[in-house]
C-alpha cells in the first residue's frame, strides 16, 4: 500500500487562516515544507481518508487524480475533515473524463446529514447519481476494491461519533489515528484480540511537544509514545512498524527544526504535506 499525505495540518492549517502570531508569520515567510494544509490521505490513489477544504489544492499541488477515489471514510464531520459542498462538481459541466465512475462515502450519522446538507442546494440529480453516503458504526468492517476498513471510536467528539480506522490488505495494515486524544481501551483490545499486526501508524500529534495544551481531544508526543508502547507491548506493532506524527497545529509551532528532534527523540517520521510511504 501507498499512503500519501497530502495535507498534514489541523482544523486552522499552518499558518493559520486569520492569525499573525510569530510562527505563522515566521511560516508565511519561510514557505515549503513549513505550510501545512488541511488533513486529508490517499491510499494507492483510489481510498481516501478525509475530504478537507483544502482538497482542491492538493490535486493542483501534488498531481492527485481525486476523481479516481472510490472509497473515501470520513473520520467526523467537522469542517476541515470534510468538506461537502465540492461534491456537486462530481458531474456535469464541471467534470469530464471522470476516472471512478462511482464514489463511495462513509462515515457517521451526522457526516451523512452534513453530506444532504450542504448539497441539497445545487445537488444535480444526475451528479447525485453516482455517489453513495452510507452510514458506519464502531467496530463494522467494510470490504472495498480489495481492502477491508475497520472503523473504530475515537476520543474527539461529544456531539457525534469520531472514527479511526484500521485499513488492510493483503497482508498490511495500516493503521489511521488522526482527531483523537489516547484511544479508547476497547480499541487497543479489539487489536489484540483479532492479532492485527500493522507496518505504518499516523498519529495525531496536533500538539507536538506543547504538553501543557491538552484538551483529551488531541494528543502530543508523549501521549504518542504511550500509544506507541501499548502497540508494541500488545503485539500489533513491532521493530519494523513505522510511526508518523502529523495533524500538527500552529500553535505548536511545528517548524521541520523543532519536529526533527521529536524525531530523533522518539523514533518517529513527522509528516509534511506530500509525503509517501510504502508498506
């Protein structure tokens, strides 16, 4: 499996959209792989992750076909981890040679009605047509073009259902914990008790080294090592499993420089926008 990030920011991207604090005007001026855009993954091009704001940006930065995506999971529905009004240009006028003839959208109950919401305006019948929205829940699998997906809770939302997700095939595993502070006991459980074994782990680190700023919806470095531990102590991670940080926030000032200790400190990768790994 290829697992490309094409946005590796928080809910504001870094810099942020209104902010002029030291980092994001430091960011502004720096540019390259200071900027972080909105979260959003692409799995060997066809399954995504998240569908950002910023989604029209990634196709035009790094080349992604976001046409040729059949199943893309949706972590919760807040603004910057879906974005559902560019879903009426999938057809008509505003998109031809179109390489998936269907997309596939799952998520939670309220990502389905975000999805009815913000289309119901200029939703063409016809471009309707060749999507579905179908609603998960914790724990379901769902088997897609050669993958299985397992959606499990995550520890982000006390209005809705938030989803990490478990993605495997033929043999690999990856495994997508993005939005969440420590994750629930019952997911490191489940893991175990079917003996997953994953090659590549995304970790929300929107707090890098800011310990201080912990809400119990997001995690830092230490709550990363922690998850690390327990993935290994259990059998689902080994030596050759690689951990990535990302969904960094700017208030955590996640220059390369400063992330680049957390790495050699931790034994992890921190992901910038654009990057690919191959399990």
């Amino acid at each position: 499996m290829k697992i490309t990030y094409l946005g590796t920011g928080a809910a504001e991207g870094v810099p942020a959209l209104f902010c002029n604090c030291d980092t994001c005007r430091t960011v502004r001026a720096l540019g390259g792989r200071e900027i972080r855009s909105r979260t959003q993954i692409l799995v060997d091009g066809n399954l995504g992750i998240d569908f950002p704001p910023d989604a029209y940006y990634h196709a035009l930065r790094f080349g992604a076909d976001l046409s040729a995506v059949e199943s893309l999971f949706i972590t919760h529905s807040h603004m910057d981890h879906f974005y559902a009004h560019d879903f009426i240009l999938r057809g008509y006028k505003y998109a031809a040679g179109i390489t998936a003839e269907k997309l596939h959208i799952y998520g939670n109950a309220e990502v389905c009605k975000v999805f009815a919401e913000c289309t119901r305006r200029e939703m063409r019948a016809d471009v309707k047509e060749s999507m579905t929205m179908s609603e998960i829940k914790p724990f379901s699998v769902t088997c897609v073009g050669g993958y299985a997906v397992t959606a499990f809770p995550a520890a982000h939302s006390r209005t809705e259902e938030a989803f990490l997700f478990l993605v495997e095939r033929e043999g690999k595993g990856y495994l997508h914990l993005h939005d969440t502070g420590m994750p629930p006991a019952s997911v490191f459980a489940y893991l175990k008790e079917k003996g997953k074994r994953v090659q590549l782990v995304s970790l929300d680190c929107t707090l890098a080294d800011r310990h201080s700023s912990s809400s119990g919806r997001h995690m830092g470095i230490e709550e990363n090592a922690q998850v690390m531990r327990r993935l290994r102590a259990d059998g689902v991670a080994d030596g050759d499993t690689r951990f990535v940080i990302t969904h960094f926030s700017h208030n955590s000032a996640p220059f390369t420089s400063r992330l680049r200790a957390l790495e050699e400190g931790y034994g992890v990768i921190a992901a910038y926008d654009g990057m690919t790994l191959e399990i």
